[in-house]
C-alpha cells in the first residue's frame, strides 16, 4: 500500500490556521475591492483578497515567515477541545498583547470575566425579554440593543410598555437593575462588548435579553463600577472581543465567549480609584445634571417631550 503524500508544509498533531481579515466577498456577497486608506477611493480593478494572497504566499514558500503574517501553527488537541473551529478565534495575538503589556505590572493582575465571575467578585446576567411591538403603549420604557450607545442608555419615548407587562419581564415588582449598571450588545450587533452606563432613575426598564448586564460585588473592598467601566473600555480588552464574537448565521454573537475577556484588576483599592477617577467624576456629575434638569423638566408650565428617565 502506497504511503500517502504528505505536503512540505504539514506538520504532525498540529493545525494551520489562516486568519486573513477578507476574502474577496463582502457581506453582500458582492466583489470586494481594495479602498485606498488615505483617500478612500475604491479600486475599480483590484479585488481586497487577503486569504488568497496569504495561501498563494505559502503554498510558494513552503513555510511561515514575515510575509505569512496571518498564518501560524496551532496544536491539534487545542483546536479540538476548543470546539469552535473558526480562525479569528485562535488569534493569540490579540491576547498576547494585553499580557504583555500588564506583564511587568506589579500594581494589576489580568483576570478573565469567567473567573471574576466563580469568584463572585461580579455579578453577569442577561437582559429580560422583548415584548412585541404592539405591547408598546405604556410608561415602562424597552431598551433594545440600538439603544445602548456611547456609555449612555438611550430612551426611545416610542418604545414604551405597561407596567404590568413589565411585571411579567421582570419577575416580580423591581427590574432588578441597579444605578451603575455596565450593559453591553451581547447580540446582533458590531457594538457588543462597548459597555454603557445605567444612570440613576432609569432602572425601572425592560431590557431586550440580548445583552449583558455587569455588575461589581466587591464595591466597597475592591473596585466599584467606575473602575470596571474604566477596565472593560480599555483599547487592549476592545480588541479581545473581536476574536470571541462569532457569526451565527448572519448576526454577531458573543455567546459564553465573554468570559474568556481579560481585564486588569487593581491589586489595591486605592489604585483602582486612583485611575478610574475620571470616569467616576463623569458619571456622577452627569447624574447630578440629569437629576436638576429633570427637576426643572417637571416644574415647567409647559409640558416637554424630552425624555431621561
């Protein structure tokens, strides 16, 4: 029996991996062409291929070097016990970056939301449910996904629902949303993982159950909720969603990947503080705007369609 021709380039109990950005189609199934960065003009002739560049470069060289740069080698039982067999999710890289830099770090350590979570230091949960859009006649305000925008909850005066109805989404009298709150995209959005802030009086909403509510249970001891934005807004922890946010079907989906983010974590209290100051500063004197704008709201004699809360 013949031994069967292996390649120059395999390699035994390991996977290659091509993590090429495009593919020459975009996301209309059309021809993608190359956009010049600086002017923005697109090539009427030249197709943006990046996954075919990078095999014809390998299959000519045999090998990984400087002009492979999207691929690499992956270990086999690595890629089996992952059970996602998707390239951008094996991108070490992206996590390599966030590790070098806090490496040499003695005042943070990286922690994954995952084990932030088992060690009951935050607090994750999803949103709670989506009510139809003729339910939307009430005073109870419906946050979907694109309401959540630029550290802000936005609400939509006409996606409103009866208190009642809101009962039924909450399980019981209260939201079970707090002042502070971190809420993300976790669902059919390119904004999942840019986390916003719920202000204070705007607590008694229904959120849309595609998202993720984060919450600090370690306030007083080790970092409140201004810190953990400060952390989950860092550009290193940005990038971390791009390789754990999947396609399912056509929409983006985050799935239990989230818990695979690292973030740093101040080792003390009064560094945890010290560096997320500002945000602390921004978000308690915007609430204190927003509480003496809707006092003034209310006692004008004429009526406001302008919305808060």
């Amino acid at each position: 029996m013949n031994k069967i021709s292996q390649p120059k380039w395999f390699k035994d109990g390991k996977v290659l991996i091509i993590n090429a950005p495009t593919c020459g189609i975009n996301k209309d199934g059309n021809t993608q062409f190359q956009v010049d960065e600086k002017t923005g003009k697109r090539s009427e002739t030249d197709i943006d291929d990046k996954l075919k560049d990078s095999v014809c470069i390998f299959m000519e060289k045999q090998t990984i070097d400087v002009e492979c740069k999207y691929v690499s080698y992956l270990e086999e039982k690595v890629v089996l016990d992952s059970k996602v067999l998707v390239p951008q999710y094996h991108d070490k890289e992206i996590r390599q970056e966030i590790e070098n830099v806090f490496s040499d770090n003695t005042n943070f350590e990286l922690i994954s939301l995952g084990e932030l979570i088992e060690q009951k230091k935050i607090k994750c949960f999803k949103g709670h449910g989506s009510p139809s859009s003729d339910q939307r006649v009430g005073d109870i305000p419906y946050i979907k996904v694109s309401d959540i925008r630029a550290g802000q909850i936005n609400i939509n005066p006409t996606n409103k629902i009866p208190l009642e109805l809101a009962k039924k989404f909450w399980k019981g009298d209260e939201s079970g949303l707090k002042a502070y709150d971190l809420i993300s995209p976790e669902r059919a959005s390119k904004n999942i993982g840019e986390f916003s802030v719920l202000m204070p009086n705007q607590e008694r909403i229904v959120l849309t159950k595609e998202v993720i509510v984060l919450r600090s249970l370690v306030q007083e001891m080790e970092f409140d909720q201004f810190y953990l934005m400060w952390a989950m807004s860092l550009e290193l922890v940005r990038k971390q969603w791009n390789r754990v946010i999947l396609m399912q079907t056509n929409r983006e989906d985050v799935g239990e990947r989230y818990k695979e983010i690292l973030i740093p974590i101040a080792k003390k209290k009064e560094i945890a503080n010290s560096v997320s100051w500002y945000f602390r500063k921004y978000y308690l004197e915007q609430a204190e705007l927003r509480r003496a704008f809707q006092s003034n709201l209310d006692i004008d004699e004429f009526k406001h369609s302008f919305y808060l809360e």
